[in-house]
C-alpha cells in the first residue's frame, strides 16, 4: 500500500493548527491514519514546528511519500539534511561522525538563525508596544488638556467675581434707565417738598414787610409838607393823619386814602 507523510487539520475556524501523519494515500484528510510524528501550527512566527525526527526519518527511508507542505517542514528540520548524509556514509565518501559533525553545523547555523528571527521579532514588538504607549500618553495627555481647560471654563462660568461683575453691570444699566428714581418721587409725594410752601409763605410773609415797607412810599405824606398850606387853622386838624401808624399795625392801606379826604377837606 502508498503511505503519505501529510497534514491533518485541526483547530477552529479561522485559527487552524495540523497534525503531521503518517496515512493511506486512499484515507480521507480527517480519516483513518497509521501514525503521528508532529504538528504544525502557522499562526506564530515563526512558524512552531514539533517532530519526532527519528520516525519522520524512517517513513522517509521506507518510501513514504510526503505532500509538498510536509516536504518544506522536513526540509526545514534537517530531515533530509540527515537522509542524504547516511546516504553517503553508505557510499563510503565519509563516515558516520563526519555525517554528524556536519549535521550538528547546519543544526547550530539553524537554530542561530532561528534564534535572531525571534530576537528581531520581540525587538520590533517592544518598539511597537513603546510607540503605542507614547500614542496612548499623548492622546491621555490631550485629553487630559481638554478636561483641564473646560474645568477653566466651568469655574470661569460658575466663579463669583465674573457673576458679580456681570450683575453689577446689570444694576448700572437698570440705574440709567431707573424708572425707580421716578418711584422716589412718589416719596417726594409722600412728603411733598412742595407742602414745603410754608417756607414760601414765609417768605411772602417776609415779602409782606416789604409791602409794609412799600408804606414807605407812603412817604408821600412827606407831601403832606403841603401843610404848608395848612396854615389854615383847619389845617391844623392834619395831625390827626399823623394817626397812620395805627394803619400800619392793621395794615389796610386803603385808610391813606382818608387822609386824603382829610386833604380835600383841608383844601
């Protein structure tokens, strides 16, 4: 019977892993298989690669055929490395220590190789873990400033002093347009400084004296020196004017007119 060295899949969906086995050419991919000498998983990198080296050796030697995928993994593992030189061993070109020096070189060269592979690997995974970090910090900072400068304008908002200002600007508009002070006329009358009046009839009152005093121009009884004509012996009765002075206390002015009668009389 054909023996095949293939994979046989395993895994979930889009995450798969393989088994290396050992199967009937005629056996479905999932079916029946006569042995499992490895895995296979793709889904790191590099690739993770387990293989029992000496079975996979010895399927190759008794003419199992391997699928091309298996044939790169066993290229890559030195298994056919390690074939051709048994190969010329049993050639006679070199002996079995001298196969295996050189196997153990190519061996040490590969794991090297392997090793600087995984070496850059993590080294680009730091930088990028670093280059997000400073992304992360950056953008926590920015927001950081946001936060800060909105808080400013919260506390600028909410402070007294801006509110107060405000308000006082408020008030010192209302002042100009203070209808209010009309309210304080009605305190003017409530306690009406135009019933202050009194004041003013005082003042009449002082004018009144002036009226008095206007008798004053009643000087005009200095006419009276006409009494010069009073050298008539009725004119002797002109004293009795001399009486006005009552009319002062009373201060009807009209009783100069009798002196005036008293005049006529005289005349």
């Amino acid at each position: 019977m054909a023996t095949k060295l293939r994979l046989q899949r395993r895994g979930r969906k889009h995450y798969p892993f393989y088994q290396i086995i050992v199967a009937d050419s005629r056996a479905p991919r999932d079916g029946k298989y006569i042995e499992r000498i490895g895995s296979y998983n793709p889904n790191t990198h590099p690739a993770t690669i387990t293989l029992d080296f000496d079975r996979a050796l010895y399927w190759l030697q008794t003419g199992a055929q391997p699928t091309d995928t298996v044939r790169s993994i066993l290229s890559k593992e030195g298994v056919y490395l390690k074939k051709h030189l048994l190969g010329g061993v049993a050639k006679g070109a070199f002996d079995e220590a001298e196969a295996e020096r050189r196997f153990n070189e190519w061996k040490a060269q590969k794991l090297q190789a392997a090793r600087t592979i995984k070496s850059e690997d993590e080294a680009k995974r730091r930088a990028e873990d670093k280059l997000r970090l400073e992304a992360e910090k950056e953008i926590h900072k920015a927001k950081a400033e946001e936060l800060a400068k909105k808080k400013a304008e919260e506390r600028a908002q909410n402070a007294p002093e801006p509110v107060v200002e405000e308000t006082a600007a408020a008030e010192e508009t209302p002042k100009v347009e203070e209808a209010p002070k009309a309210e304080e006329k009605p305190k003017a009358e409530e306690t009406p400084k135009v019933e202050e009046t009194p004041k003013v009839e005082e003042k009449k009152v002082e004018d009144a004296p002036k009226t008095e005093e206007a008798p004053q121009t009643e000087e005009a009884p200095k006419v009276e020196e006409a009494p010069k004509v009073e050298e008539k012996p009725k004119a002797e009765e002109a004293p009795k004017v001399e009486e006005a002075p009552k009319a002062e206390e009373t201060p009807k002015v009209e009783e100069a007119p009798k002196a005036d009668t008293a005049e006529g009389k005289a005349e």
